[in-house]
C-alpha cells in the first residue's frame, strides 16, 4: 500500500475558524510538487540562490545576461527560462550596466528588455526599513506594469548590506529580508557577491548565508583560456547540473549621441575544466605550495574542531616560511617561491597572511549536496557552443577596459 492509499490521520481543517500565527499541516496532506525552474535546471523559481566570485570575474555580466533571458523570455544559452518582470538592485553606476544592456541586446538580435528594472541606487538590505522600501518600490510598478517579479536581483550583497558580512546576526537578518522579498511574490532572488579571502571556503563572510540559499554557483575566470566558468557548489533539492562557459566578446555599439562605442556580452563556449593550479609551477613552488595547503588543512580542522568553521583560515607567511625551512627549502628558495606564487595568483599575500587564490580541495567539480545519494547529472555536457546566439565576425577580447564587474 502506497502512502497515497493511506487516509489522513488528522483532517485537514483541525483549527478553529481563528487560525493562529504558528500552526502545523498534517505531514501525509503534503504535497510532492515537480521542480519549477526558473532557468531550466539552473535557477528554481520561488528560491534564494547565490553567485560568488572574485573581483572582475564575470558575475554582474552573468546576472545581468540571465536577468535579460528572463526579462525578454529568451533561452539563456540554450536553457529554457521563465517570462516575467526583474528587478536589478545595482550597486554600480548606470553607465556601465547601460552599455552592457544595450551589449546585450545587439549581440543577442533583440530588443531591449522592458520588463527589467534597474534601481538607482544600492539599499541596505540588512535594514528592515531599507528593505520595506524596496519592497514597495517593486510592489508599485508591479501594479503600473501589472507584472510580479520573477527574479531580484542584488549586486552586490556588499554594495546592498550597510552592516558586518562576518557576522551571523547581520547576515541573519540580510538573509530574513531577502526571503520576505521572496515570499511576498514568490520571486527567486539572486544574491551577486564575492569569494572570500581563503578561496576555498566559499563565499565572503557569514556561513548563514550559504546555510540559507537553495542553489550557490562559484564564477571563475581562467588568465589561460579566459573562460568565464560557472560551477554549481550547492543545490539543495535538485539534482546539480552541469558547469558552464562562456566568452567575452566584443560588441560593437553606439551611445545616445550616435558615436560608436565598444560594448561586451556573453557568448556560449564548450566547458572544459580549468588547468590545475600546479601545472606549470616548478619544483620548488610546487612544494611551498603543498606546505602551504598542509597548513591550511591543519588550521581549518583545529577550527571545526573548536565549533568555529566560519572563522578565515589565516596562515602567517612567516609560519610557512618556518615550515618550508625545516622541510628543506632553503630561504631563498622559498622567497623566489612566494613571489611566484603570488605574481601566478595561486597565493594571495595580506599584510602578515598568505591565502590561496585558488581552492586546495581536492575536486573542483564537486558541489555541495545535501540529498544526492548518487551522481547522476542533468544538463548538457560537451555540447556544441551556443551558435544561435552569436553573431558572425565577433572575436574574443582579451580585456574589455570597463566591461569587467568592479565589485
């Protein structure tokens, strides 16, 4: 006998006419609804999902592309998404995020998205009256326009905070405000923020964060391929997808006045993973490096040990030097060592401090799951590049001056 056979032990209506503030459903009345995607496979509708990354990686143009694809109901990159308004909580200036649009919109063969809306100006989303006025600043052109939001969008949590990102109680309530945004129109949020000094742990600041999201995607950019890489890290009741890339193309367009401007977007490429972080390092700097990563790993445990997993893991470049000597790298070795390091960006020197630019764990294509019991995938592996959103005689660019998110 299946449990749908089986009669409720409570009837559903066990309250009285008045119903009380915190109240309970019988458990076998629930229903099991089927995933609602927002992005197909990527981003559920009516969820909190986070995009972390480096300084100028690529994550304000892969919020901003996504935002476009649902504003305008195009396919975001071959993945199917969901009609309706956005709301983009900026934390830059207008001019960049203009050029970007209109980018877009050219690259793309489309028109400009009229149901996306961009703020002002950053809000402090840690407050709750900040957040009341954002929520009826949406709710009012929701009504003139007559479309709820499907997506809000917040880049960056640091330009849209206005209080301690390492503090629970401040990213508790940042996280509270955000879900009341989410529940008033069962929109999904979109959270843009950065990486953290120790790159292996993830996003910047207070764990509550990423103990409340459904989905979190690192954004990462190769200085060998230039490939702006998006990897799932969590996903919290689906099955993890397949990581993406993308290119930066340049993208002819022209400002108000006519003059011809040089604008950026996104284009669909294969995935291929990332070359690994020693590759090209040679004896000496492999070793630091691995001293390094031995520290690291000390430190963190000694930490979860102590119940304080949110706490950076700070190594001291002195500590390392020490290390390294008693492992037989004489000390001039090790400071050619550091220095090659850090001009590589494998490590990242912070005053007393060394941390890793790179993640040290083991595979980076493994998320973070909380019900998987297998690895089965969905989505689209090694396929074709995106050629039906590309333009024909667009190259690459190596660097776009201005183009690259700033935060």
């Amino acid at each position: 006998m299946t449990s749908a056979n089986i009669a409720p032990l409570v009837p559903e209506a066990i309250y009285p006419d008045s119903i009380p503030p915190f109240r309970f459903v019988v458990a076998a009345n629930m229903a099991v609804n089927p995933v609602c995607w927002l992005v197909d496979g990527y981003i559920e509708e009516d969820a909190l999902a986070v995009m972390y990354g480096p300084p100028g990686k690529g994550k304000s143009f892969l919020a901003l592309d996504m935002s476009c694809c649902i504003a305008t109901d195009t396919p975001f990159h071959g993945h199917s998404v969901k009609n309706g308004a956005v709301f983009y909580i900026a934390g830059e200036g207008h001019n960049g995020l203009a050029r970007r649009l209109r980018a877009w919109a050219e690259h793309n063969a489309n028109e400009m998205p009229e149901l996306l809306f961009v703020s002002e100006a950053p809000a402090e989303l840690s407050s709750a009256s900040s957040a009341a006025s954002v929520a009826q600043a949406v709710e009012q052109l929701a009504d003139i326009t007559g479309e709820a939001p499907a997506l809000i969008v917040v880049d960056t949590l640091a330009r849209n905070f206005g209080g301690d990102e390492n503090s629970a109680t401040d990213m508790g309530q940042f996280v509270r405000n955000a879900d009341a945004l989410r529940r008033r129109w069962k929109a999904t949020v979109l959270i843009v923020h950065h990486s953290g000094k120790d790159g292996d742990r993830g996003a910047r600041g207070s764990s509550a964060l990423k103990g409340a999201a459904d989905a979190e995607y690192e954004v990462s950019r190769s200085e060998e391929d230039e490939l702006i890489r998006l990897t799932p890290r969590k996903m919290k009741d689906a099955e993890e997808p397949q990581p993406l890339a993308f290119e930066l193309v340049t993208v002819p367009i022209h400002d108000d006045t006519g003059e011809p401007i040089a604008g950026a977007a996104l284009r669909a490429s294969e995935y291929t993973a990332p070359t690994p972080v020693t590759a090209k390092l040679g004896k000496q700097q492999k070793a630091a490096l691995g001293i390094l990563e031995q520290l690291h790993c000390q430190i963190a445990e000694e930490l979860a040990s102590q119940g304080r997993e949110d706490h950076a893991v700070n190594v001291t470049v002195d500590l390392w030097k020490k290390r390294c000597e008693k492992e037989g790298i004489p000390r001039q070795r090790f400071h050619d060592a550091k220095n090659t390091l850090a001009e590589r960006e494998q490590v990242r020197l912070d005053g007393p401090h060394v941390y890793f630019v790179r993640p040290v764990r083991s595979s980076l294509e493994t998320p973070d799951r909380t019900d998987s019991p297998n690895k089965t995938k969905i989505g689209q592996t090694g396929r074709e590049p995106d050629r039906n959103r590309t333009q024909n005689g667009l190259k690459k660019t190596r660097r776009i001056s201005g183009e690259c998110d700033h935060e």
